[in-house]
C-alpha cells in the first residue's frame, strides 16, 4: 500500500511541490499560507534531502521575484502568500506572463473566506481571470498535494505561471495523504532571454486557447458525482472546499444519489464545453464556490443559474452547511424533490438566545510588550492622532492608539499625510505612528524614506518584538535568522534609520513604560523644533509567547490578594485592556485570572493603588523590570 501521512493542508501542498521536484521556494508569512515553508523545511529534514532551497523573504514582490528569476534559469520555483499578500506583487505577477518561462513557477495564494483573519475576503481567483492564467481550486488536502505537483507540470509545459489558489479550510484541515517520492529535477540551469516570435497578446490567448483543451480532458480535478442522474430538475457546480462541503451535505441527507455535481478545481481558464453541457441537463443550476463568483461570471447563459452573483447566494462569507440548508433545500422543496424542510428546533433556538455569551474581541496577550508601549503612549499624548499599521499591534485600537489601519507600511504615509495636511493650516498635532519591526522591514523603509527626505514630521514608534508573531513566530530580519532556523546577517533597525537619515532614534524597553513615556515626549518636541524632523523609538520587547515558548520566562510574581488593595475603580481594566484582569462584579473589586497572568507587573502603572505603595502584587520589583515602578 502506498505511503500515507494525516498532513495539514499546507503540509500537503509543500509535500506536491517537493514531489514535483520544487528545488527553489519563498515566501511572507501570512494566515492562512504560512505552514507551506515549514512543510517543505519539514520533509527536507525527514527524508535527508540536499539542495532545496527556501527563505522567508522581505516581502511578498520580493519573493515572487527571486523565485521568479530561479524559474527563468529552469528552477522548478514556488511562492506562497495569503491573498492580500499576492497584491504586494501584483505588478510582478502581471508582467510576469510575457516573459516565456525555462523551468516552472507556481504561485500560492490562500484565500481567507470569511475573513477570519485579514482585512478582505479577496478571492485570488479573480485575479486569475482578470490577469488570465491559469487557476486550480483544490477541494481538500489530498487534492492540494495532487494540484501542487500538477501545477508544474502545467506551468513547464505552456511556460506561464499557474495560481494555486488554497482557502483556509483546505490549507488548516488535515487529511490522510498518500505520500509519492520526492523528485530532483535535473535541468542545468542556463538563463537566456528567449524570444518566440508570437506577439504577447496572441501567445496568451493561444496558450488559454491550449490548457482549456487540456481541462477539458475528464480528469480528477473535474468531475460529475452522477453520471445518470434521476432528476434533471437541478443540478450544483462546486468548486474549492465549497465542493467538500456540498459533498457531505447532500451525503447527510440521503440527497447524493439524485443531486448531480459537477466538481470543478480548474477555475481558470474554465473547461467551458464540460460546463455548460453540464448545465444545459438541468432546469436549475446551483453553484457553490467561495468567495466571489469566479464560475458563474465566466458564464454567457446564466439563465438557469442560482449563484452568489444574482444574490440568490449571499455575496459574502463562508457557504457552509446552514447557508446551503436555507438557500437550497427550499428549492428542492419546491421542485417536490423533498417532502419536508427540516423544522427548526424551537426549545434549543430557544435556550440559544437566552444564553447571554459576552461577544470576546481580540486582543493582545497578558503580558505583550505592545500594551506597555501603548500604554505609554496613551498617557503621554491621549490626543495625538494614531496611524497603525499590521500585526498583533493592530489591536492597539482596543487601547484607542491606532486609528488607521490600511495596508503594510501605511502608518508611515498616513502619518506624512497628516502632517502635512496640518501644517498646510499653519497647525502640528501630535502624530505618533506605530509599525511592527516585520512590518517595517516588508514595507516601511522607502516611506520612512520619503518622509525624512521631504521633511515630514512625526513620531514613528516601532515595535520590536524580534518575531512575526500573528503569522507564527517567524523570525524578523533584525534577528537574522534564516528559514532554516540558522544564524544570518541580522540587519539592525537602528542602522537602516541612521541610513534613511532619521535624527532622532531612542530604544526602549516597551516595558519600561516611564521611559517610553519620556521617549515619546521628547520625540513629540523634536518633531516641533527648529531642526525637527521625523522621531523614531525602537520599542524592545520580545514576544512573551515566543519567549515563554523559549523558556526565557521566569516564575510569576508573588501577589497580594487583589481583594484586599483595589478599590474598584476599575482604572486598570479601562486603560490597561489585559485579559487578566477580570472585573468581579458581585465583590465590585478587579481580580488578576492566575491562569493566564505572566506576572508582567506592567499593569502595576495602571493601578492609582500602586502609587499609594499599595496595589495588586506584593513585589514592586520583576523579574521583568529590575528597578522599582517610579512615584509620580
Ligand atoms: S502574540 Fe506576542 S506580540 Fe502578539 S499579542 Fe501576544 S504577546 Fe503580543
Ligand atoms: S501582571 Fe498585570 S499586565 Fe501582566 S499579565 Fe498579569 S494582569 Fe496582565
């Protein structure tokens, strides 16, 4: 029997690569892509194999471009991002089809329906259609693993780049995945610029003219669950993890031996005749595909069609089981395929909204560096105007410091902006940006750039926390350390604003909020001085989850009970927003939840107890900060 390992998602499609002979990968981490890179780490170690080649890069044009340049010489090269990523490299990518490719490249998007974690529910497969390559929609982890090796042999064979296009069920769910050996492509690498005599637009054309042929093929990818269907009433298309669930659901309910679907996983160019054969059997056609309505747009007739672009579908979101239950079992209903909707079960919707759960926001973890900081902030300029940026600090804005979020790198453009809309009036409020040191390195350094050199003025405090902690704990350029977990060049921020001509730098332990505090005035009066310009303030503070994962935390902090000192005023809950602090609402006193509490202490400057030498710990002295809070 063959090989088999239960793989996550990203795990899968690292194993197809490596199957197909990927010998050259980069990537920015981002949810839901991020586990592709230590996938392919992960089988390299297991199975002793030399000369694979991957790095987290700068940033996602970074990425695309170095893995692009392999592909060029012959490489077999991939690159992985989650979606919004992918528009950090759009100019990459769109340029990239005319230039005829050597070896292959494939690029991976994960898409994040939802969204559970980005800002837009962006679905690459557009990008696809609107930039035409070609795209593969895989439906589960085993189909990623197939499609990921398919995808080269794709892109060698018609010399394009391909899009795998993953979403995050496919990429976080785990399967049992048939394991194949791990290829070495044997090509010597030579890089000419090679001229085919087709115009551009032409070999474009003819090249999607050529893998729509290729689609058509009956193949796994697309395929029809029921050759002879019973009804020709209705009908589903599904693509992606909308097809999985689609699966399950008409399973569940005995629906499957008289609901024909027609599973699609090559979005792009779209094997048009197996499609629109498909459709023209049936009265309705239903199609389920997340998030946009890749298919359904690529339709002439859409007549017959129910789909997410005439709304019969919510636009948005996820289609889960409950959405396909409203909208498509009344329509059985009506063709008299079912006798009965399912009634609602009244007592359990019932006991559902007498249950009062609290809506729980995120927020930053007991004990992060990036309270301290804002913390700091708050209380030195609670008026100033606050552009953020993207990361954990995003949730910044819980503590009221972060009023713009855009894209990465936009504090830094936000914060000129303000500045020199303001001082166009003849005004200067405060400005005090924050950016994340990941984030400074992927997107800030030419804007910072552009802000000294046209003499803006702010304060751009940057958040070092040594890791990309929301995407995983991958290390930052400022700790040189590489993707294969050895020593680099570590590149110091210090240095990069010394080079970008910044005047003013100060680093600071974020913890030490008294002297973040006076940091972020004096920056504030640097950046109205005379010879003002932009004030930066390195914030230090290492990660507390990566350093609890390093073992570089120490016991907690002895506590008095809380009980005894607080007085409920509540003024450590309202300005220091740290899950560990809990409001009893029967004692009306703040109690410290001890199994979340790293014994920071830092909340000790929120509590006005602690200024009367009283407060919630009976140390004024941690493990953390090795002096005594100051008296105010
Ligand atoms: S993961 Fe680290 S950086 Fe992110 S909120 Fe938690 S402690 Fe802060
Ligand atoms: S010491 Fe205070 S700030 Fe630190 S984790 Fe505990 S409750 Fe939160």
């Amino acid at each position: 029997m063959k090989q088999q390992e239960i793989l996550l998602g990203n795990f899968a499609i690292a194993r197809g690569l490596l199957e197909a002979g990927c010998s050259f990968f980069a990537a920015y981490p981002g949810t839901p892509s991020s586990e592709i890179l230590p996938g392919l780490a992960y089988f390299k170690e297991k199975e002793k194999k030399k000369n694979i080649y991957f790095e987290w890069s700068t940033n996602e044009k970074v990425a695309f471009e170095v893995a692009f340049g392999a592909a060029l010489t012959g490489k077999r090269a991939a690159i992985a991002m989650k979606q919004v990523g992918l528009n950090v490299a759009f100019e990459s990518l769109l340029h990239s089809r005319s230039i005829p490719l050597r070896g292959g490249f494939v690029v991976i998007s994960a898409d994040d329906p939802g969204p559970q974690s980005s800002q837009t529910e962006q679905d690459t497969r557009q990008l696809g259609i609107f930039y035409q390559l070609p795209v593969l929609d895989p439906a589960n982890p085993r189909e990623a693993r197939e499609m990921a090796r398919y995808s080269f042999d794709l892109s060698e064979k018609f010399r394009i780049p391909v899009l795998l296009r993953t979403t995050h069920r496919v990429s976080h769910a785990r399967q049992n995945v048939p394991l194949g050996p791990i290829r070495s492509v044997r090509k010597a690498t030579r890089f000419s610029i090679e001229a085919d005599g087709i115009p551009y637009g032409d070999r474009i054309t003819r090249t999607l003219k050529s893998i729509e042929k290729e689609f058509e093929k009956e193949s796994n990818f697309n395929r029809v669950s029921l050759k002879y269907p019973p009804q020709k009433k209705v009908g589903i298309i599904a693509a992606g993890v909308s097809y999985a669930i689609a699966k399950d659901f008409l399973d569940d309910r005995g629906l499957s031996t008289s609901i024909p679907v027609l599973k699609i996983g090559t979005v792009h160019p779209l094997p048009r005749e197996k499609v629109e054969g498909f459709i023209n059997q049936f009265e309705t056609i239903f199609i389920f595909e997340e998030t946009d309505a890749a298919i359904e747009i690529q339709l002439q007739d859409k007549e017959r069609i129910f789909g997410r672009w005439n709304g019969i579908i919510p636009s948005e979101g996820e289609i889960g089981p409950e959405v396909m239950a409203r909208v498509f079992l009344p329509h059985l209903h009506h063709l008299k395929l079912i006798k009965d909707l399912p009634v609602e079960d009244a007592e359990l919707q019932q006991a559902l909204q007498s249950m009062k759960i609290p809506p729980r926001p995120p927020r930053l973890c007991p004990g992060c560096g990036h309270r301290a900081a804002f913390f700091a902030i708050r209380q030195a300029f609670p008026e100033a105007l606050f552009p953020g940026d993207i990361g954990c600090y995003t949730l910044g804005v819980n503590m009221r410091v972060v009023d713009t979020c855009l894209d990465m790198g936009s504090s830094v453009n936000f914060a000129a902006g303000f500045y020199q809309a303001f001082h166009q009036d003849g005004k200067q409020p405060p400005v005090i940006a924050t950016i994340g040191d990941s984030t400074f390195f992927h997107a800030g350094l030419s804007s910072l750039l552009a802000a000294v050199k046209s003499g803006k003025r702010f304060v751009l405090i940057i958040l070092d926390n040594e890791v990309v902690a929301m995407t995983g704990m991958q290390p930052t350029p400022g700790t040189g350390i590489t993707a294969k977990k050895e020593q680099g060049n570590a590149i110091s921020i210090r240095g990069m604003l010394e080079a970008l001509g910044v005047p003013f730098i100060r680093e600071v332990d974020a913890y030490r909020v008294d002297e973040m505090i006076s940091a972020i005035c004096q920056g504030v009066e640097f950046t109205k001085a005379p010879e003002g310009s932009v004030a930066a303030i390195i914030a230090k503070r290492e990660c507390i989850i990566h350093a609890q994962s390093q073992g570089r935390v120490q016991p907690l902090l002895n506590r008095v009970e809380a009980t005894k000192t607080c007085t409920g005023c509540r003024a450590c809950i309202n300005s220091f927003d740290c899950p560990a602090l809990i409001w009893n609402p029967e004692r009306k006193k703040v109690e410290i939840d001890e199994t979340i509490c790293v014994g920071c202490g830092i909340c000790l400057y929120a509590c006005p107890q602690n200024r009367s030498g009283a407060g919630l710990f009976s140390l004024q002295q941690t493990y953390f900060l090795e002096h005594p809070i100051p008296s105010p």
